[in-house]
C-alpha cells in the first residue's frame, strides 16, 4: 500500500514496475503503450504481493492450528 509521501515510486510494487520498464526497449512505443505496460506491470506484481502475503497467512493459520 503506498505510504502517501507524494514522491514517485513511493511503494515497493511502484519501484519494481518502475524498475522492469525501464530494462525494457522502449525505442518504438508510444505514450500511451508505455503506461499500458507500466499498469501492466504494477497489476501484476501487486497481484504477486497479495498472493504471497495470503500464502504467508495461511501458512501463519496452519502453524497455529498445529499448536
């Protein structure tokens, strides 16, 4: 979740979007394909964080269900 600092990248996902853009070859892309590929990219690690915080809590609940 972004921290609201008002800077650019102001989260972690932001950074590795960021990040993953700019290792791509961006020479013949246009604005608008540009920012397609960064909502891309933002989507999907957002999506990665998620699902590795849930994998994290559900691993969390098993363990304590064992005690």
């Amino acid at each position: 979740m972004p921290s609201g600092t008002g800077f650019f990248p102001d989260s972690k996902q932001e950074a590795l979007a960021l990040e993953y853009i700019k290792s791509q070859d961006l020479s013949r892309k246009t604005p608008e394909e540009v920012a397609e590929m960064y909502q891309d990219a933002y989507t999907r690690i957002c999506e990665t964080f998620k699902s590795i915080r849930d994998e994290k809590r559900a691993e969390r609940n098993r363990k304590s269900l064992v005690y």
